[in-house]
C-alpha cells in the first residue's frame, strides 16, 4: 500500500475560502469577522496478535466562522465549502450574533497587536521542527509492519507477557490559515507521528498486570526504536508482578516523569487567566508570591523547537512565545486569550486554542518543569523509606482547592532501592503543599507530548494503603 493522499486544500485554496466568507460575513451585516479553515489527514492502525485489528485513513476539511456585531459574537462552523453553503454560514453566523450578549471585551487583534514584542522574522516551520517530508512520504506499509513489529518486542520481551492492547501506529499532517477582517493572515502546515503499547503480563495466579508506554513527535527520525518502547512497557507490567498494598503512611515520594506531567495537565488550569477572573483557581490571590520550592521553574513554550505543541502563531494569530508561569518557586504569572485578557485588563500571552469547530479558548503549548540537577538514580539512592510512583488511575483533583489525590502503583523504597511493587493505595496530597514540598528535580525531562516532567521528589505526602 502507498500513502494516503494529501490534503486536498493548498495554502491558496484555504486563504480564498477564508476570504470568501469573510467578505460575506461583512456583506451580511458583520462589524468584524475571523475564519479559520483546516485541511488535515489522518491515519491510524491498531494490531492484535500480528495482525491488523482496526486501519483508519480520513482527510478532513472544516471552516470556522466568528463574527462580531455591536460586541456580540456569534460562531459557526462547517464542512461542507461548497460557495453557497458558505453565504448561508455566514448569514446564520450574524443572525446569532444579532441573537447573542453584547460584551464590550469581545473582539480579535490587528495585525499590529498580535506581532506586538516578538520575533518576526526567525520562526519558520523548518526552524520550529513544525514539518517533515518524510512523514508525509511514510508508506502505509511501513507503518503496519512497525505496529507489528512494536508488538512483537513487547511480547517477545518475557515469556510472562501473555498479550498486547492498543498497540498501534498513527500519523497527522495538516495545514490551516487564519483571516480576519483587520487584515490578519497566518498560515501553518505540521506533521505528527505516534506510537503506543500496553503489555500485559501474567503473574501465573490468574492476575494480570499491565505497562504501558507511547510518544508523539513532529518527524518520523525522532521516534524511538520499537524494540526499547515495546521492552520498555514489557519490563514495567513483569516489574508489578507481586504487587501489594502498604501501610498508609507519610512518606517521601519520588514521581516518575509520566506521573509528573499527568499532574501538570491538571496543575495547568490553576494558571488560566479565566479561572483566575472567575476566582475558581487556587493561585487567584499568589500572583507574585513563593507557591513552590526555588527547585521549580515551570515554563509553557509555544515556541519549543520539534514540540508536539509548538506553533507560530496561537487560534488568534498572535506570535507565540516563551512564558515563565512559575519561576524559582515564585508565581511569576497566568495566561490568557485576548478576550480575558481584556477583561482582566493585560494583554493576551498567546494562548488561545482554537480549532475550525471551536470558539477561542485558553490553552497550553508545550508546558514543562526545566530539569534539575539530580539524575533519577541518586533521588532514588538519597530515599532511606519512601513510596516511587510510576503509574496512577483513577484520581480526584478541585481546582478551586488544589487538592489532589490518585489511586498508585509503584514500588516501596528502602535504604535508596526498590524493594518490592505496590497497588491498592491512594495518595494525597494539596498541589501547593506538593510545590513546596519538591526537594529534587531530575535532569531526565524528556518530550513524548506536549507536557514533559523531569522525576521529581516530593519531601512527603499521605500513602493510604490497607
């Protein structure tokens, strides 16, 4: 089989669209409009014992319209681009506007603003890792012979692996323009590639335990060998063969890198200027003051070369850039769209999301904690009794409070070693308590997503155990 066949949309092609409607939008009674249009292909193949389980191949071509009527908004989307279709969004677009709120803070940036302090000139796909021919060029072939290749490493890794789930290959490839009627063009083309596994091993009771493993990256010559992510997710369910639970206790805890960014994701929203406004973060009354140890910089980086959540621009055209949200411990600041930026009187951060289906929102790029000093093996070797965690499941997190708690699995430490794995128990915690409590930073951030931790030790937390 070769590839899918690209999107059907050229840059020209979206940017007329993307005109066409916004001139109807104005003919129909529109103050000011915006239009993102979307030309994506996607591919995905899941394997099951050698052999294809589920293959999806689909090219997707969408137009998102908003437009602005004395400061009322109404947003509309479709994907049908036949040309009267699109004078039929429009005038649906108006009639809700007309239908809607008038909000003195609605409204979209000039060319002028959103260029306003960054760099203009040095950010391109090519130097933002944003595209990859060879991707593109990935024969569909290839990409069912490394699932099946994938499988077969995590399966041949221990004869205890009885099974794999949700073993599978995906690409994306897509381009997108956005156009206002302030004279605002931007256009971006990326690509993406994924892998991902879950081993399954038998501990010869009956009882199974799993490990999973995965990453997303821009170019296919980033992803990693097959055969150390299928080992790698082998290894971690033939490691929890045995596990039990522990006396509930306050212990140290060290996070493996994947628990630290599942924690990231949902410390993140504590950080939304909206949240914020609305008075339902934790951090609403911490705007420059210690929330954490001097060890933690947390920095969101729409900018990061070759990251999954890179882009030159955010869903309303403003230059992306680096922000320091934590900075040696210290709140340093929140994010925000343009609409709460101006209701909250500042300018927007270039955080907006957006999609040709979606209103703006607020968002993240690629968020991370810059990596420490310590490797992984000297916070473990530096832990006399303690609790590593390297997996969660179900979890409890209030943004208003910050309190945090999630079902465990790991390993109980004694004198800096793993003495044995462990299930069956709850950690809790507050997220502010957990920021002041980091005691080590590892120096192993690594980039499998959009959110990336390093292992970090917290200096105690509450193991509920039996």
């Amino acid at each position: 089989m070769s590839t899918t066949a690209t999107p059907a949309l050229s840059r020209d092609q979206l940017e007329a669209l993307a005109a066409r409607v916004l001139d109807a939008a104005r003919r129909m009674g529109a103050d000011h409009a915006d239009s993102v249009v979307e030309s994506s292909r996607n591919f995905s193949v899941q394997v099951n014992d050698g052999t294809i389980e589920t293959l999806k191949q689909s090219v997707t071509h969408g137009l998102g319209l908003r437009v602005f009527v004395n400061d009322a908004v109404g947003v509309v989307s479709t994907n049908d681009l036949r040309p009267d279709r699109l004078e039929e969004l429009a005038r649906r677009a108006v009639a809700l506007a007309r239908l809607s709120t008038p909000d003195p803070a609605n409204g979209m940036p000039t060319a002028t603003e959103a260029d306003t302090g960054a760099d203009l000139d040095r950010a391109t796909e090519a130097t933002l890792g944003l595209m990859d021919t060879a991707l593109l060029e990935w024969p569909t072939d290839a990409k069912i012979a490394l699932a099946i290749e994938l499988e077969r490493a995590a399966r041949g890794h221990d004869p205890r692996i009885t099974r794999c789930d949700h073993v599978g290959v995906g690409t994306w490839d897509g381009a997108w323009v956005l156009a206002s009627s302030h004279g605002l063009v931007r256009h971006e083309r990326g690509t993406m590639a994924s892998l991902g596994v879950v081993a399954l091993a038998d501990d010869g009771g009956g009882k199974q335990q799993s490990g999973s493993d995965g990453v997303r990256k821009r170019s296919l010559a980033e992803l990693p060998a097959v055969e150390v992510l299928g080992r790698r997710a082998a290894a971690r369910a033939v490691a929890r063969i045995g596990a039990r639970p522990v006396p509930t206790a306050r212990v140290p805890v060290i996070m493996h890198p994947d628990i630290g960014a599942a924690w990231l994701s949902e410390l993140s929203g504590a950080f939304s200027g909206e949240e914020v406004m609305k008075k339902s973060s934790w951090l609403t009354e911490r705007l420059g003051v210690p929330i954490a140890s001097p060890l933690v910089t947390l920095v969101d980086d729409g900018r990061l070369v070759g990251g999954v959540g890179t882009s030159r621009f955010d869903g309303e055209g403003f230059r992306t850039r680096r922000n320091v949200l934590i900075e040696r411990g210290r709140c340093a600041m929140f994010v925000y769209d343009h609409y709460h930026a101006r209701r909250c009187e500042t300018r927007s951060t270039a955080n907006a999301t957006r999609s040709y289906g979606s209103v703006p929102g607020i968002g993240f790029n690629n968020l991370y904690i810059e990596a420490g000093s310590s490797t992984p093996e000297a916070i473990l070797a530096g832990v006399e009794r303690g609790f590593y965690m390297d997996d969660q499941g179900s979890y409890g997190f209030n943004a208003v409070t910050g309190d945090y708690s999630f079902q465990a699995q790991g390993f109980w430490v004694e004198n800096g070693a793993k003495q044995f794995p462990v299930e069956g128990v709850t950690v809790a915690s507050t997220s502010l308590e957990m920021l002041r409590n980091v005691v080590a930073v590892g120096d192993d951030l690594v980039f499998d997503g959009s959110i990336a931790c390093p292992t970090l030790l917290i200096g105690e937390m509450t193991v509920s155990g039996k």
